[in-house]
C-alpha cells in the first residue's frame, strides 16, 4: 500500500530536482503515473472526492476567512458538478468520449486557487494530472493544499493520478514533464507563456494557453442615476467583489471604467458612483487599503506621467486612484498591475468599442446594456476581441468555458466508432 505523502518530499528527476506537494510518495513517482489508467468523465470516484473536497474547505475555519476560498468550495458542490454531468452527457449524446490521458498544468502565481479549478476539470474529464504551482504563491495556498492532501487521503484512486509539484524556473525539468503529456495547459503572464511554449511536446500532444488578459467594466450613466437606493447598494458591493480578490491583479478583475451616455450625464453619474464605492472600501475593507497602498502609490505615479492619461483623481485620502484616459493602448494594459487602480472612459455609442476592444480584452462586467444590444455588437466586432459579458459581481466567477474555449472539450478527444455492418 503507498503511503500518502503529508510532508513536502524532494524526488529527483533525471537532472534536478522538485517538491511534491500533494500526492503519493513513492521512489518514482512518475513511472507510477504513468502505469495509472485513465478514468471516464465524470466517473462516481471523482464526483466523490469533488464533492468532499468542497465540504472539507467549507468546513475549515481556517479557510472560511478568505471569500475565493469560499467561492472556490461553493462551486465545488456535488449539485453544481452534477450540473455540468448532465451539460456534457447531453452535448456528446450518443458519442464515445474519453480523456486525453495525462495533463499537464502551469499555474499562475497570482491567483492561489486557479489551479484546482484547472485540475478538477481535467480530472472530471478522465484525466491523470501533474500540476506546477509556483513557490511564490502565496502563504494560505499552504492552508489550501493542506486540505487537499487530507481529502485525498480518503481517495487513493484519485490521489495516484496526481501529482501537484513546485519547482524553480527550470527548462529541462519542464521538459521532461512536456515530454510525458498529452495536453499542456499555461495559466501565466506572456513571457511565461512563450518560454514555456518554446519547449517540445510529443508530436500528438495538444496545448491550450491562458495568456495576460485585461478586463472592463461598462456603465450606463442613465441607468445608475435613476436606480433606487438597494439597487445602487447591490451594484456597489457587487463592483467591489469583482476587484477585491486578489488586489484586482487577476485577467478578469475591471480596470478600464466606461461610462455610456452624455458628458452631463457620465460625469454625474461617475461622482456618485466613486463616493459610494470609496465609502464601501473604507467601511468594509480598511485592511484591503493598507496591505496596498505603498504598491499603489508606486504604480500611481508611474501611470500619471504615461502621454494617454489627461488626468488622475488625487485620493491619497481615499482608496482608490482614477485614471481619466481618451483612448486606450497595449501599454496601458501592459502597465496596469491592479491595486485598487482604474482607468476610466466615456462614450456616447455602443459602437464606439470597436475602436476600443481588443484581442487582449478578456472580460466585460456590464451593468445597463441589454443582452440583446450586446449580441448585436460582438457579431459585428472587426477583430477578436472579449470572451466573457457578465454582470457586475460574476466577472471572477470561473467557468468550464474560459478565454473561449471549452475546458471539458478539450480535455477528451472522441473515439469515433462504427458499427459492423455488411458489405454492399
């Protein structure tokens, strides 16, 4: 019987070495992977061990103290898994589907739970998994994995069909792990993708990459003045818990605020709106504001002297910074690191995005605009752009279909089959 390993273990590979940290300990762990046959989507012992996972993180005091960690387990719950089942079945209806066999993921550094949800979805679709989680990621991350080497303890099944490991920036140890899978997946900034892209695969092996993305949020000026008082509430903690998590750093967190209307109407909407979120961070969150402050001021000055800023909002009494920009470039978005920090914009017209959005532009949290002057806009779009058009509060809600693709597609391929029948 392999014993779980509950410590962080060195193994060496054929050069260096890395730290496993959940899985089975074993003298070559790899080979046992290997060895481990693939399972159905959505077979009972990974709905299982999904579900206990998202009652174990429920269950921790610990854990409760962070909401991503909370979101994290809510849509872990049996009932949601049991939702996406029944999605994929009744897509592939009457089709043989099966896993690819044994992914490999690259976890972002700046989003600690991003590789569970990368990993359970792949593990739902049959797969076997190695998983890099960066050894910058932050400290309750730790308190997280903890929780998952004890939910896996009760799962042996599951536990020897993953690995989550932690390595330096390492070419060939990432390349003998390339070498072993059969789908690679690359959550990171650009330069993290194209280094690791750069590395060979096995010529069947497929990749799918999750680049730097940016985010906005679009306003009607109109519809936030004439809202009642509980619906501009509601809109404003919704806001909030779209930036909050993660000091706004993630692909998905607003940075860019459009407002729609005319110049009257924007800018009186954008006083009340900024004062009422301004009150909301100082009211509920003041810690947020001191863990930040220092890097934003940082960040602030070095946006204030970029040529596309007109002008910025002096809050150094306040806790956000607004950057009133007419148009927005590469290097805005390159240079926008979060931070309690927004760029801010006016238009009359809808259409006036076409000349906005870009192929870097992930997601838009829309408050005002309805689905059906959306659909009408992105047929029409000249270029790739935007992947996501959520409401106010859903912007980092994660989704089995992400930056456009559709993870559970990807991660099995179909077994094409016929019938035998006579010859004509």
């Amino acid at each position: 019987m392999l014993k779980l390993n509950y410590e962080v273990v060195v193994i060496h590979t054929q050069t260096k070495p890395y730290k496993i940290l959940a899985g089975f300990k074993d003298s070559d762990p790899l080979e046992l992977l290997k060895k481990e046959s693939i399972l159905f989507p959505f077979a009972e012992a990974s709905v299982n061990f999904i579900a206990q996972l998202s009652k174990n993180i429920f269950a921790d005091k610990q854990l409760r103290n962070y909401p991503e960690f909370i979101s994290l387990a809510h849509w872990l719950r049996r009932a949601h898994i049991i939702e996406l089942k029944n999605e994929f079945q009744d897509q592939f209806k009457d089709r043989i589907t099966l896993s690819r066999g044994l992914i490999l993921h690259f976890a972002p550094a700046n989003v600690d739970v991003l590789f569970v949800y990368s990993w359970l979805i792949s593990l739902l679709a049959g797969n076997k998994n190695i998983i890099r989680i960066s050894a910058t990621t932050e400290k309750r991350t730790g308190l997280l994995l903890k929780k998952i080497r004890e939910t896996l303890e009760k799962y042996p099944i599951i536990a020897s069909r993953t690995l989550i490991i932690t390595y330096p920036h390492d070419t060939e140890i990432t390349k003998q792990f390339s070498m072993m899978c059969d789908c690679r997946v690359i959550w990171g900034g650009d330069h993290t993708v194209q280094t690791i892209r750069s590395i060979s695969l096995p010529p069947h092996a497929t990749e799918i990459v999750f680049p730097n993305r940016f985010s906005h949020a679009l306003l009607c000026s109109n519809t936030f003045l004439t809202a009642s008082a509980e619906e501009k509430r509601v809109l404003i903690e919704n806001f909030a818990k779209d930036f909050l998590w993660h000091h706004q750093a993630t692909c998905s967190s607003p940075k860019n605020v459009i407002w729609l209307g005319s110049s009257d109407r924007n800018q009186e909407a954008q006083t009340e709106f900024w004062q009422k979120v301004n009150s909301y961070l100082i009211e509920k969150n003041p810690k947020w504001i001191e863990e930040i402050k220092l890097k934003q001021l940082t960040l602030a000055f070095c946006l204030a002297a970029h040529p596309l800023v007109e002008k910025f909002t002096d809050t150094l009494q306040s806790p956000i910074f607004n950057f009133k920009i007419k148009h927005i470039d590469q290097s805005l978005r390159y240079l926008h690191k979060g931070l309690g920090i927004f760029f801010e914009m006016e238009i009359r017209d809808l259409r006036e995005l076409y000349a906005i959005l870009d192929s870097k532009d992930q997601t838009i949290g829309s408050y005002g605009v309805s689905q059906n002057e959306w659909k009408e806009l992105v047929t029409k779009l000249p270029k790739r752009a935007i992947d996501r058009i959520v409401p106010f509060g859903q912007m980092l809600n994660f989704s089995p279909v992400w930056d456009g693709y559709s993870l559970l597609t990807y991660f099995t391929r179909e077994l094409q089959f016929f019938e035998n029948r006579q010859s004509l």
